[in-house]
C-alpha cells in the first residue's frame, strides 16, 4: 500500500549527500516534475519515473518510499526557491515604495507559475490526501514564518502570533489564488490583479491598525 494512513509529513527516507547520488536524485525529482505535468499525478507511477530519469527502480526507492513522498519533496522544492527569492526581497520593506516591491513579488510568482506547469501540478498533488495536505501545512507554515518575519518592521506593535497567522493567511490566499489564475477559461492577468488588490488592502489596513495602536498593544520585542 502505496499511501501512509498516520497524516504525518511526508520526508525522502535520505537525502544525498555524495555527488553521484545528488546527480540521481535530481534526476529523479526533474522526471517527476515532467511527468506529472505529462500524465497528472493519478496516472503518475514511481516505475516510470525511473525509467524516464534512467534510474533503477531500487535507487528510487532508496530515496522515496513512495509517489507521495516524492510530490511533498518537490512542494518543499519550490517553497525553498520562493524563500530565497523572499530573501531578497527582505531589505525592501518598510521603504516607502514598499507597495511596489510586494506587487513585484506577486507578478514574479504569477510569472513562475506560468511559465512552470509543475507547479500548479505539484500544488494539486498536494491535495489527494490526508498526508500530503498535512505535510503541505507543514511546509506553508514554515514559509509563512518567514514572511512573518518580513512583515514585523510594517507592522511593529503587532504580537507575533497574530503576525504569523496573518502571514499563513497571505501564503494560503496566494497559492490558492495562482493555481485558481491559470484555470481554463479565466484570464491569467485579471486574476493576478485581483489578487495584489485583496494583498495590499489586506496589509495596509494591518499597518495602519499596528502603526495607530489600534491593536491596543505594545511593541513586539522579537
């Protein structure tokens, strides 16, 4: 049985650490992301996956108990690319121009997204099961704390636990926002725009609440 009934997160039994078995299983991981956008994840199998990245099926296994396992990898992969691209950002808020560094942000993941069907795949991956949902909240949340920590200098006398649910939140809406932009039938740049309206009134109204003290609280130390 492929699925693992305990929604608990979903990790690589190992990750390399030896340059071969890098090359393996990155290997493995870019020939999951074409054959999901190829087949969809139903019909995606572990035995096609290493045939198409030329890999014994006993390696693959060496890595991945199963397709599950394989899809939260690749959530983990791009969630860790976007902090990255987050990191950059960081030094731009709170400058005064910060409403146009944030809707930058926006149009850059819109523009990944477009660009790499996987992702909308693997986001939809994500959803089959109780576990991968489960492991799915576990990697937004670790990316929300670093949006978190974005927001704190914009919104100073906010406490921090209502800082990080407002940042889960905004990584919620986002993701659930880009895959709704590239359904068929909808139009991609209406949708993004939509999007970076409800995000900006969203923290505006956040800032202007922890800037007048409205939140009737004092400054976060962390």
């Amino acid at each position: 049985m492929e699925l693992q009934d305990d929604p608990q997160e979903l990790m690589p039994r190992r990750r390399p650490t030896q340059e071969r078995s890098k090359r393996k299983f990155d290997a493995l991981l870019q020939a999951s992301r074409e054959l999901l956008v190829e087949v969809g994840f139903e019909s995606f199998t572990c035995e096609e996956v290493a045939a198409r990245a030329e890999v014994p099926i006993g390696t693959l296994y060496q890595f991945f108990a199963n397709k599950y396992v394989i899809v939260c990898e690749l959530n983990r992969q791009d969630l860790v690319a976007v902090s990255q691209e987050l990191a950059d950002f960081h030094g731009e808020i709170p400058s005064m121009d910060w409403l146009r560094h944030m809707t930058q942000l926006v149009d850059h993941l819109a523009d990944l997204w477009m660009t790499d069907p996987s992702r909308r795949e693997v986001w939809l991956a994500m959803q089959s099961t109780p576990s991968t949902r489960a492991t799915g909240a576990i990697h937004e949340k670790e990316f929300a704390e670093a949006v978190s920590q974005m927001l704190r200098p914009l919104m100073p006398r906010t406490p921090r636990g209502r800082r990080s649910m407002m940042a889960q939140v905004l990584v919620h809406v986002v993701y659930s926002m880009l895959n709704f932009s590239v359904q068929d039938g909808l139009s991609h740049e209406d949708a993004v725009a939509e999007l970076k309206r409800l995000m900006v009134a969203y923290l505006l109204i956040a800032e202007k609440e922890s800037r007048s003290g409205g939140q009737r609280t004092t400054f976060d130390p962390e």
